[in-house]
C-alpha cells in the first residue's frame, strides 16, 4: 500500500466516492446524462418554434398595436401570395444557389492547394488568408467592400486613372452575390479540407500509375471521394446565404433584401410580430426541405451520422 | 434607422396654423422666467434620486446635439447622471413592449422616438401619462399629441423631408419638383429611405393624385415610386444619407434636411430645397415606459419637463437645425429662412401633413407596398 | 492499343528471352544531405520476380517509386524495355502497381476499378467488360464484380488490387509491401497468389518488403538494401547460404555473431579465438586478404547449431562448447534454447532444435553441450 503513489490513492477515493453516487449499474445512462445539454439547448430552440408558430397565427390590430386573441392564417396568405415576399424568396434561393455554386468551385482549388502541398510555408500562408477574415467579422468587412468598391473607392479611384469609369459596383445584386462569396469561403475550405485530407496520396498516385493524367485523377478520383466534403460544404455555405441578413442589408443598398431582412422588417419596422413569425417559420420549413432533399438525394456527406464507410 | 416620422397632430392645416399664431402671441409673456420652472417647483418634496437615468436616443449628432442641450444641464440642475442608450428606435420597441407585458422594469427610463413609433406604443398602453409636466403649459400646439388621451407622449420638434441635392449637379439652379428625380442622368445617384418614409406623399402629388385622397386612393404615389424605382434608387437610412453625399455616390435625396445638413458641416457641398408639390412636416417626441419604479418615474419626468424649457430645447435643436415647440427660439444663423425650418404660417403652407391616425393604421401596407416596387 | 495488349497468355508473345526488362544504372536519392539511395545499379531479366527486401528506412520504397515515376532519381539512370525513362511521367509507363494500403478507389465496384486503367488508357470499349471479367477471373473473384470496395475482405481487395494492376497487361508489375498489413495466415497464402499470377502472366514483377521470409518464397532474384546501399542481388537460395556481408547474414535467417581474433588463415578456412575458445570457419570474400590477428565475425546459424546433455552426442560435429541454457521457447514445429556459453565470453547464442520429440526437452538452468560444423560458421572481417 506504501508503495502507491499519491495520486493513485486519490483516484481510488474519488473512484469509490462516484460509484457511491453513480453505481456502476447506471453506467449505461452515462451517454445520455452527457447527451442532456444539447437535449436541453435543443428543446428550448423547439420551445421557441411553438412560440412562433402561435405568433404566426394572430394577426396584428394597428389600432391597439396588440396581437389578435383568435387564430387565423391569414399571414400565411399573405407571406404566400404577396409579390413583396415572393420576390424576396426568389432573390434569396436564386441568390443561395448560386452563392453555393461559385463559392464550392473556387474552394476547392485553395483547400486542395493547402492540404497537399508540400511547402509548409504556402499551407501556413493559406490557413492565414483562411482565418484572418473570420476574426474581422461580417459587418465590418462589408463596410470594407463598401469603401473599395464604393464611387471614390480604391477600384473606381483606379480605373479612373485609365481614364474609365467610375462604376457602380456595390448596391445591386451582385455585390451582394459578391460579398457572400467571400464571406462563405473560409466555411467551404474548411469543410472540404477534411474531405480532400481523407483522400490517401497514394490513391491518387495509384489513379495516376493506371494511366490517368491529372485532370482525370481530378474528375475520377478526387472529386467522386471529396464528394462528402461537397454535400457538407454546399449545405452550410447554402443555408447560411440563404439566411444572410448583413450582407443583403450593407452591400444591396435597400433593394436587394433578402428573407431575413424582411423578416426584420415585420418584427422591427412595422411592429407586425405575426407576419415576421410566419415568414421565420416559411424559412424554417423551406431550409429543412431544402436540407432534406439534399440528404435524400446524395445522402449526409460531412455532416453525417454513422460510421463513415470507406 | 430614425425612419419612422410621423405627426401626431390630428388636424387640419388651418386649425394647426391658428393655434400657433395664438402661441406666438404669449410666448414673449412667459419667455423670461420659464426656464426653472418645474425643476425649481418640484424641490420641496422630491423623492429620492437615482443614480442615473436612461435615455434612449439615435447617435452621431442626434445624441451630441441631446447631450448638449439636456441631458448635461440637467445633471448640472439635479446631480443625476444621464446615459445614453443608443439602440436602435425600432429595437427598443419590442424590448419596452415585453417588458411591459411581462410586468418587468424597462430598459430604459425615455424613450426619445418618432412621434408614429410613440403612437403605437401608446396605442398599446405601454406608455405613462405626461399631462402633469409643469411646462406643458409654455409649450406651442406642437407639442401636443392629438388623437390621444391626456399626454402619452410629449412631441419636442418638428422636422421636414426635403429634397436635398448637390449644387454641382444642377449648374442650371436648383430643382424646383420631386420629378427631377426622374432624370435620366441621376439613374442610380439618387436615394430615398428604405421604406419610402417622407416619400409617400409627395409622390402622391408628384403623380398628379391629391393630399386628400390618401389612403383611400395612392394610385398615382405607386406609379410615380414605380417609375423612380427605374431609376435604381439606393435605399437607407439616416446615417446612411450622409455618407452617400460625402462619398459621392448620390446627387438628390428625399431625406430630413438634420441628414443633409450633417454633410453640409462635414464640408460637402449639399443644398436642399421644398419642391413645388410640397414637403412631408413630422415631429418626434419623448415618452417614458410603464413599469418604473415610484421615485425613478418622476426624475424621468423631470428630465422631459426639462427638455421642454427654452434654454435645452435652444441648445439641442441648434445641434439638430430643427424648429421646436417651445416659443422665442432663436433659429441657427445657416436655418434663418429655411423652408426645413418653418416659422410661420406661409412656410407651414408647402408642407404636407396627414393624420397620425391614419399613419399609424396604414404605414405597413404602406411600406409593404414601396418594398414590394422597390424589391421587384 | 499496340497487338501486345491483346491476350491474357502473355507467354505467346514472347520476348526473347533473357533480355532485361528494367535497368537501373547509378541511381542515386539525396534528400538534402540524406542519401536515400545510394548509388543503385541492378538489372532485372525479363519474366523475373524479383525482390528488394530491407528494413524500413533502407531506401527500398524511395528506389521503386523511382522506377514507377513518382520521384525523379537526383543522379543516375532508369530504362524499362531498354529505353530511358527519365522524362516519362507515370500515367505514360506501363506499369502496373500495388501499393502498400492498396489505393483502391472506394467509390467503385470491383468490376470498375479493375475497368479504370482499361478505360484510362483508351481501350477498345468493346473488348474492356471481358477483360476485366478476364482478369477477375484470374484472382479468383469471379463473382465478387459489382461489390463495392468495402464489401470485399481484405484477400478479397488485394486481388482486386491485382487485377488492376495487370488488366492493361503493362511491362512491368511493382508490388509495394501490399501484404504488409495483411495477418500472418492470409499474408502467406497471397505470396503463394502472387506467385502463381506472376508465373501464369510471366509479368516482370518487381516487390518491396522487409518481409525476409516473404522475399524467399516468392522471388527469382533478391536484393537486399541498407542504409540505400544494395547490399547483395542473388538468388534466394545464394542470399540465403552465401550472404555477401553479415548484414545480410544478420537480416535473413536467425544468426549467430561470435567475435574473436584471427590466429591463422589458409585459402578458405580460418582459425580464430573467441574468448578462451578456439574455432573455425569459412572465408567467403576472398578478394580480401585476412591477417592473424585480426578482429572477425563468425557467423553460425541457429538451426546449424546442435544441442545435447552430453557431449558424446554430438562427437561428429568439430565444435563442442559447454553451456547453460538460459531460455526455452516453445514454437509449435521447433524448439528455441538461448544457451549462454561461457568460454565465449559469456555470448548468448540462439539454437533450434527442429525435431524436439526425438530429443530431450532441456529446461532453463540446464547445462548443456552445443555443437556445429566448421562449414557453417561464416566469417567476415568486422
């Protein structure tokens, strides 16, 4: 017994003190008393959906500014058939898709670039380039599109030394595509690094020893293996575009909104919590549909559950 | 995002204009002692002082301007120290309102805020009754909330969007009508707020429709909206006016002259005028949020009362270039004559007024239906 | 393709014979001041299995990715089928590989990642499903085409790896350690496999192991490398009996090293004392000339080595030495006693004893007599 150490002797006493406690018998419980956050986080997130779903229901009297006490669906219609919202909808999805079309093909060269290649210093300099935009934020490097884009910006201050324009190149959709670009970029490199990581060297080599030249190993080889990294990145980039508010709001100049910014027009602009509930919950359902359609058609990618297969 | 401008004061423009006329008269009676009025009563039996108040207010000069011209003299007058809680009007709304609702103290102690915004508080209840404050009786009619009950608000200036434009971009003198918005050459150079606030309703004379007809029949606003919106008009908000003019990206904007004024300081070039088919008048007023506890609610009120005497709102509204509701004021030397800063009779004449009632009641089909041209 | 890629009986469009398949000249790897190969040159004859067994690190994997194009030598020169490979890049050789986790592509059925090269490198699309089906055959998965990688057995995916490999009926077949992680069962019934294949296509092959066991089984020819250098290039059975220095005697079989001083040398034999003990052995390398005196190493192999209670037991071999035996291990087929002998200064040798039931089971502490031929003790100068 002397010869213990004394962190052994500890460990025994607060071992004996836990299975007094927590008897062994109950270990089983063990991973869903640690599943009881989330479980927790994510039933209040539900909580909050059955508030809005009620909200979504009653309509807004403007000569009380009180919400109705009898329950119609009215904001439904409306969110439905007025061209306002469906206008909105379009730019939004339109805008979403094609965010996540350009932002997955110019990711993958740069995530393909930093996991393979052999410099440490180009991989250090990428994972800088990658990170650096993460710390400065959304907002404030929108406004930083603002002022290089902007009439008397670094561009147009340029062009006009060769004697052209100056060009309206912010305030319409595509600044707005534009700025969503670059700010989804670091997500779709930092999703599809993993993937291109878990692709062995050697299979490529070995694409590449059965007579396949670079761009076949690319097409045959690559892409069909990172295709996990493609499902996982052209999600998250898709439902985060889709659900922008900042940039839409700071780079379209008002007339480029997007969902969220009409939904922040019904809660904040003109007090009509119902209609905002509504058009929150539309979002809601047309994101998970969007999401579930994904899932069934190519299946979880990245964001998986099970085992990976090989 | 101080977009929110609407007047309070149900009235027709005469009855409006007889009633400050009457003021004007008395004023030079009660100008000379009515600066302590109020605070100075009230010491006798003043109950215990908090450490600070908050006031809710919009930044940049807005906030310097009411720091100014308030809040600094009345910390001076009573030892309480003001803070200034800058967020947004239209943020604060929902928070006061839950508060309220869930029987909590408010955020804030006043609510500095568009006179509509107020009036849909009040609508709800959430607002305490001002009609007790001393200086109410100094005021102008302006300052009074029509259509409402007693004093839920307290409206302390009044304000115009007018057409503000850069002089190098008119060599052929300034525009004298909102059409000029319509020329080609400011295809995407001109602005307006992002809702169209101050924009309906000279649109709606603009598009050859009447005053009168609103909201029964705003046709002709939407087409001549429809048509500007061809001219791909950015979109913003207050701050957003004054940027734009500084950084050259707009010529013409429908805008409050405060915004235009701003740039002007900065030392850009911007002039603005009151076109021929006239110019939306608001107010903007201060009311505090039910729920305060006893002794905090009457230094919040004294902080009002204290707004409404002439020494603050004579410092605060210079900061703004506003006119305001307490008679005797002297206009800022750039404002002398201004048609955004109306004194008399004939300069109220070129500016459009509408019921509170029926801006509170129509202002989101209203928005809805200039988002929905401008979102197209 | 060219009429050499038409048949599976590669035999019937044979080269003639005997003439070099790959030949590697001078080759050299320097990876800053580290000398991964050093100064390799071997030919490899056509239809030849061959070999290059080393421990990790000897620079064997470096030289064949070096034939197979996916390193450039730093110095020296590589042909296959006579003709300088040096600007060819791998996808234009024709060579086929196995690699060490077998890089098969996951996102295919069998049947299609045997399809790939065929289809890579522009065959008839006609004539590719029965070539393949062909090639399955041959790696016995005839029926396994349209499993997915993950649904085959690790024997399963080392034929598919096979198949591939061959199916464009390259020049050459590099096998890089594939069996490497394979269990020990499994591991030897495919050296059997690749034997057979390898012989039945009459494909140069040329195989990465460390696997000394593995390189006798299955190969015409064996180099051994170390430390980059090629250390020997014979026959396993030459490898095997004649190691060229006592690297290669160490690294293949189970040896035993007696050190000791030279105290006289006639042509081939030599005479030499280890401790207090005289002994005798072979001189191999006789293009060095051996002096009394000198320090040697003599190399005996354990199953060389006889153990018995007594020693009139062993009165037919021409070294007898006492000792103590210090461990016994017992592996099924054969018996390994570690004997300390203390007229050798205490050397602990390792000895087999391969037919334990004819003799006595001796336990640790047991003094014994071990014994060995004169013959079998090789010396090579320290």
């Amino acid at each position: 017994m002397r010869a213990y150490p004394l962190t052994w002797r500890l460990l025994d006493v607060l071992e004996a003190g836990v299975a007094k406690v927590f008897p062994r018998r109950l270990a089983g419980a063990t991973p869903y008393l640690m599943l009881a956050p989330a479980v927790l986080l994510v039933g209040l997130l539900v909580l909050g959906l059955f508030q809005i779903a009620d909200g979504s229901l009653r309509t807004l009297d403007t000569t009380t500014f009180l919400m109705s006490e009898s329950y119609s669906l009215d904001n439904f219609r409306r969110a439905l058939t007025e061209p306002l919202f469906r206008n909105v909808a379009l730019k939004s999805f339109t805008g979403s898709l094609i965010v996540t079309a350009i932002t997955l093909m110019l990711a993958l060269p740069y995530a393909y670039v930093m996991v393979r290649t052999k410099s440490a210093a180009l991989r250090k300099i990428l994972l800088i380039a990658l990170f650096l935009p993460f710390f400065i934020g959304q907002v404030v490097r929108a406004y930083g599109w603002l002022i290089i884009l902007g009439n008397q910006g670094l561009v147009n201050e340029t062009l006009s030394f060769l004697g052209i324009g100056p060009f309206r190149l912010i305030y319409n959709y595509p600044a707005v595509l534009f700025g969503l670009i670059q700010y989804m970029l670091p997500f779709a490199v930092l999703m599809l690094a993993p993937a291109l990581t878990a692709i062995p060297e050697e299979t490529e080599a070995a694409a590449e020893s059965l007579g396949a030249n670079w761009i076949q190993t690319f097409i045959h080889v690559v892409l069909p293996m990172a295709r996990p990294g493609f499902v996982g990145a052209g999600l998250v980039v898709m439902t985060l575009s889709l659900t922008d508010f900042a940039i839409p709001a700071i780079l379209g100049g008002g007339s480029q909104d997007f969902i969220a910014n009409a939904i922040y027009d019904q809660f904040f602009r003109t007090s009509d919590q119902g209609l905002g509930a509504t058009l929150a919950l539309l979002l809601v359902a047309a994101g998970s549909t969007l999401v579930a359609l994904v899932f069934a058609l190519v299946g979880t990618g990245t964001l998986g559950m099970g085992r990976a297969k090989q | 995002m101080k977009d929110l401008k609407n007047p309070i004061l149900e009235m027709t423009r005469r009855r409006f204009l007889s009633a400050t006329a009457s003021i004007g008269s008395v004023a030079a009676l009660s100008a000379a002692g009515m600066s302590t009025v109020g605070l100075q009563g009230a010491l006798a039996a003043e109950p215990e002082k908090p450490k600070e108040i908050i006031v809710r207010a919009w930044g940049g000069s807005w906030v310097d301007s009411l720091k100014a011209g308030v809040s600094d003299s009345f910390t001076k007058l009573t030892g309480i120290a003001v803070r200034h809680d800058l967020t947004e009007d239209n943020e604060i709304q929902p928070k006061v309102w839950a508060a309220v609702a869930q029987k909590r103290v408010p955020p804030i102690h006043v609510n500095w805020d568009t006179t509509t915004n107020a009036t849909k508080s009040a609508l709800r209840g959430v607002t305490e009754d001002l009609s007790d404050l001393s200086n109410l009786a100094t005021v102008t009619d302006l300052a009074k909330p029509v259509g409402l009950d007693g004093y839920p608000i307290v409206n302390t200036y009044g304000y115009v969007y007018v057409l503000a434009y850069r002089p190098s971009a008119f060599p052929d003198g300034p525009p004298t009508s909102w059409k000029a918005l319509l020329d080609p050459k400011f295809k995407g150079r001109i602005a307006l707020y992002n809702d169209g606030i101050g924009f309906h309703f000279p649109a709606q004379v603009a598009g050859g429709g009447k005053v009168e007809d609103i909201p029964g029949n705003m046709q002709p606003a939407w087409d001549f909206i429809t048509k500007v919106k061809d001219q791909r008009p950015l979109l913003g908000e207050d701050p957003d006016f004054t940027n734009w003019f500084q950084n050259g990206e707009i010529d013409l904007a429908c805008t409050i002259s405060t915004n235009a004024r701003e740039a002007k300081k900065n030392g850009v070039d911007i002039k603005w005028v009151v076109p021929e088919e006239g110019a939306k008048f608001e107010t903007d007023g201060l009311w505090i949020p039910k729920g305060l506890p006893e002794n905090e609610l009457y230094w919040a009120k004294q902080y009002i009362n204290h707004a409404l005497t002439r020494d603050a709102q004579q410092v605060w509204l210079d900061g703004l270039g506003l006119p305001g509701v307490v008679p005797g004021l002297t206009p800022p030397a750039d404002l002398v004559g201004d048609p955004s800063y109306p004194t008399t009779p004939e300069d109220f004449k070129h500016l459009i007024r509408v019921s509170n009632k029926i801006q509170v009641e129509n202002e989101s089909a209203w928005f809805g239906k200039f988002k929905a041209i401008m979102q197209s | 393709m060219t009429a050499a890629k038409t048949g599976l009986d590669r035999l019937a469009v044979e080269k003639p014979v005997g003439s070099t398949a790959v030949s590697v000249r001078n080759v050299n790897m320097v990876f800053g001041d580290y000398r991964a190969v050093d100064d390799a040159s071997f030919d490899l004859e056509e239809g030849k299995f061959l070999t290059i067994l080393g421990p990790s690190g000897s620079g064997k994997t470096t030289l064949l990715r070096m034939i197979a194009g996916f390193q450039a030598p730093t110095s020296g020169e590589i042909a296959i089928n006579g003709i300088p490979v040096g600007q060819v890049p791998p996808n234009k050789r024709s060579i086929g590989m196995v690699f060490q986790k077998l890089a098969l592509f996951p996102h295919m059925t069998a049947a299609q990642n045997v399809a790939f090269p065929l289809k890579m490198r522009r065959f008839d699309a006609r004539t590719i499903p029965s070539r393949v089906a062909k090639y399955l055959e041959l790696v016995k998965l005839g029926g396994f085409a349209n499993r997915r990688i993950h649904e085959l057995s690790g024997g399963q995916q080392q034929r598919v790896a096979i198949a591939r490999a061959l199916v464009f009926e390259p020049d050459l077949l590099l096998l890089d350690e594939p069996l490497a992680a394979l269990d020990r069962k499994l591991r030897e019934e495919m050296q059997l496999e690749f034997r057979r294949i390898q012989r039945e296509l009459g494909v140069s092959t040329i195989n990465v192991t460390h696997d000394q066991r593995e390189a006798l089984v299955v190969s015409d020819e064996i180099i051994v490398m170390d430390k980059g250098r090629i250390q020997q290039n014979a026959k396993p059975s030459a490898t095997y009996r004649q190691p060229s220095n006592s690297f290669v005697a160490g690294f293949i079989g189970v040896t035993n090293f007696l050190s000791g001083l030279v105290t006289d040398v006639t042509d081939s034999d030599v005479a030499f004392v280890a401790g207090t003990q005289p002994l005798f052995g072979r001189w191999v390398s006789t293009n060095v000339r051996l002096k009394a005196g000198q320090t040697v190493k003599g190399a005996v192999r354990a199953e060389q080595i006889r153990v018995a209670a007594t020693p009139d037991r062993l009165d037919d071999l021409q070294t007898t030495v006492a000792g103590t035996v210090m461990d016994v291990i017992f592996e099924g087929e054969r018996v390994v006693y570690e004997v300390r002998l203390p007229s050798l200064q205490d050397a602990t040798i390792r000895v087999f004893d391969h037919d334990p039931s004819q003799h006595a089971e001796f336990e640790a502490g047991a003094r014994v007599f071990v014994g060995w031929n004169a013959r079998d003790v090789l010396i090579f100068a320290e």
